[in-house]
C-alpha cells in the first residue's frame, strides 16, 4: 500500500527538497529548502545544508558565529504563514475551525471558492487525502498560479485529488453530488443558487467573510433561498500566554479577528424550512427592510 501524498516529506531524516524551518535563541523562525552544497547565511553566520542532509529532525545546528539553531521540518501552520502570498492566506485559526464545523473528512467532494494563496486547498486537500476531491476555483490567474506553486512545493509535486480553475464559481460550477462547499469570497451571497443545486442533501456551506455586513446579507441570502437549514456564525480569537517560573500572564499580543464563519446544511429537495421563532431586538427590520437582495446590487 502506497503512502498518502506527501507523508513520506513529513517523517525519517532530512533529505533534499525537505523545507527546514530554524528557530534561533530567540524563538525567531526561518525557513529553507534543502540544497546539497548550498550554504544558509544569516547575519549571525552561517552553515552548508550538507550539514543537516540526513540528519535526524530535531538536530541543532551551529553557525559560523557559533550560535546554535534548532532544525525541524515546518508544520502545516507555520508552512501557510511563511509561503509566498498572492492573497492574504487563511489562518490556522480559521482553518481549524473550516475543517472541523464543515466536518471535512476522508474522501470527501469538496469544491471551494476564492483559493487565495493556497493555505485553505493545502488543509483541505490534507484532510480528504488521495480517494477524496477537491475542486478549486480562482478567478484571477496570478493567484491560481500562487496558490499551485504553494501547494506543490508543500505536497513534493502535484496532489491526486485536486483540480485547480481560473474563472468565477457561478459561471463555472459543473460539479454534482458535492459533500462540502467553502465559499471564501467578497459576495458569497451571488453563488447560493449554484451551491444548493451542487450540494447533496445535508451537505454543507461553510462561508468565510471579513466584515459583518458581507456577514449579515450572506446570512440573509440563505435564509431567502429556502433550501438550507438556519446558518450558524461566529468568529474565534487566539491568546498565547507567556509561562517563565511563577511568571505565567498573557501576553501582550493575541491573534484577534481574521474573520467571521457560517455554515448552514443543505435540505432535501422540496423540503422548506421550519419556521424558526426568532425575537428580534426593535429596530432589526425597519419599515423600509426589503431583504438582502432588494438593492439589486453584487454587494462590492
């Protein structure tokens, strides 16, 4: 039985093309590709690559100025935030939260909007592994072709389950019988109607938008449809705490907010929702609300 792609990159002894993430004295990290004969230069000296070809990860290395770097292979986490960027990437935050609320799982058909630079498709597609499919539409070619260059160097060359399209989802989307959709757009609310008729029955929409009136219309929108049960929101923040002795604190910085997250779950064809008694606070609809969609307007 073959390996997953990509495993054999993430265990065993350095090899070259590994990427080699080094933390100095001072927890700053650094990020390379292995090359035989190459040397890695930093202002404190420097040391050849031959030096960690196959050692065992977790080796320290020193340099040149005698200062000593620990050497492991990166995390997907620390991967996404060091690659190079077309689009701002999705958190590992937020990455989490996609895999775990939309439920991605082993072999799953997931199609996904808004590549970006590729952080999200590298999660994914590690989560459906081989058997599963994720179809990814971008529609700016500079970013596609950012995002391809990420995921490919992450995965050692192309990966099995992924197809990557130029071009926007509403006009493109030709996929049937789709488990999962994450839609990580200005104006998802214009794709709602070529999502529901994608997405099996108790599949799920799982949103990501920045601002909470992308929020509230994209809520809104899929409560008009009538085809998903009530969506569920919320965003997540991260606090690191600094822990030294009896010093243990927050610390001064946290990873606030990136983005909000909404899923909502495909109903069978033909069903419509349960009435869902909601006690809106005074003021929530005025007399004049017509709906999410009655400006007529793309929302940009």
């Amino acid at each position: 039985m073959s390996e997953p792609t990509g495993a054999a990159r993430r265990r065993g002894p350095f090899k070259v093309g590994d990427q080699v993430q080094l933390t100095d004295p001072k927890g700053r990290h650094y990020t390379f590709t292995l090359e035989a004969g190459k040397n890695f230069h930093t202002h404190k000296g420097s040391f050849p690559h031959d030096e960690l070809i196959g050692a065992p990860e977790g080796s320290v290395v020193r340099t040149t100025g005698n200062v000593a770097y620990l050497a492991l292979r990166p995390l997907l986490p620390d991967y996404v935030l060091s690659m190079p960027r077309g689009a701002a990437v999705v958190y590992p935050k937020d990455a989490g939260q996609i895999l775990a609320f939309a439920d991605i799982f082993p072999g799953a058909r997931v199609v996904e909007a808004g590549v970006g630079s590729g952080s999200l498709s590298s999660f994914l597609l590690r989560a459906i592994g081989d058997k599963g499919m994720l179809h990814s539409y971008e529609r700016r070619a500079d970013f596609a072709e950012i995002a391809q260059a990420n995921v490919e160097r992450y995965f050692g060359g192309p990966h099995p389950a992924w197809q990557l399209t130029v071009g926007d989802l509403q006009d493109n989307l030709s996929d049937a019988d789709v488990d999962r959709v994450i839609l990580d757009m200005l104006a998802p609310w214009e794709c709602l109607e070529a999502v529901s008729k994608a997405l099996v029955p108790g599949g799920i929409l799982c949103c990501y938008v920045a601002t909470t009136t992308q929020l509230a219309r994209t809520v809104e929108s899929i409560r008009e449809i009538g085809c998903f049960n009530e969506p569920s929101a919320w965003e997540s923040m991260i606090r690191n705490w600094h822990i030294e002795g009896l010093a243990v604190r927050p610390d001064h910085r946290m990873i606030g907010h990136t983005g909000f997250l909404l899923t909502a779950r495909r109903l069978a064809d033909g069903v419509e929702p349960p009435m869902r008694r909601r006690r809106p606070a005074k003021g929530a609809y005025g007399e004049d609300y017509a709906g999410p969609n009655a400006d007529g307007g793309s929302g940009r």
